[in-house]
C-alpha cells in the first residue's frame, strides 16, 4: 500500500481495482477512476490490478490484497471501472456490495455500467468458441484518422 496519500482526518480513503486480461494501457480507466474519487474528495491509497480474469475473483492477487487494505483499516472502500471486473451478474455484485457493507466498506463502479459491458459503451457476447467478442461501436483503432474524415 502506498503511504504517499495524504493522511487528512475525515477524508474517505478508496482502493481502485482493475481486472483485464489486456491492463490498461492508456491508463484510462484509472484516470476516470482517480477523478470520480476526486470529485467526491476521497483519498486514492492505491490501485490494485490483476490480469488473471479466468479464476475467481477470490484467489486474484490483487484482489486478496485489496481485502487485506480494507480489513487493515487502510481503505474504507473500493472504486472499480465497471460491475464486470468483479461480478459476472448484477445479483452477484449486490451480494459482493453487501458483503463489503458489512465489513464497514463499500463498492463504486465508476462507470455505472452492468456486467456484459465494457468501456466506451460496447457490449460483450460470449462467441461460440468461449471467447468475448465486441459487438456495437468500432473500437479506437477502427476510427477514422484525421485524414481519413
């Protein structure tokens, strides 16, 4: 856990989280992650990331050291960018959500999106063979360049 937050009285520290077999490479989500905290004057104490998304969400590394930081007292509670990085069903993220409540936490997706979606607004389906596929918007790399427009 980093110890380069501010240690103000009164002020909600928060653990950001990340789960994505790709990271993120732009930094984009835990760019928007760190301004949603910071719209509400939380403190980010540190971002915890795992890239093993294929097992469960209870033996990823960063995971288990996010609960340590929220057991320890060193966060009070935990940003994500959206639902599906922690919960395959709405229900399983109500559960989890609770569970953090009853521990003193709390959950935030800061995209305020359901699981089955990804950023920038496209759906995931599940293809034949087991693997996600994007469906919807084109992603970054397809848009048009400048020159192209």
């Amino acid at each position: 856990m980093p110890s380069d937050a501010p240690q103000l009285p009164g002020r909600v520290r928060v653990g950001l989280y990340f789960a994505s077999t790709t990271g993120d490479p732009d930094g984009v989500l835990e760019r928007n992650c760190r301004q949603h905290a910071e719209a509400r004057e939380w403190v980010v104490a540190g971002a915890f990331t795992d890239s093993a998304v294929e097992i469960a969400l209870a033996e990823r590394e960063g995971w288990l050291a996010l609960a340590k930081a929220l057991e320890r007292g060193e966060i009070q509670g935990i940003l994500t960018w959206n639902r599906a990085m922690v919960a395959d069903t709405s229900e399983e993220w109500d559960r989890l959500a609770a569970l953090l409540a009853d521990r003193g936490g709390f959950l935030v997706s800061c995209a305020l999106n359901t699981p089955g979606q990804s950023l920038y607004g496209r759906s995931l389906t599940i293809a034949p063979t087991g693997t996600s596929r994007v469906v919807g918007r084109r992603t970054r790399s397809e848009r048009p360049s400048s020159s192209e427009a």
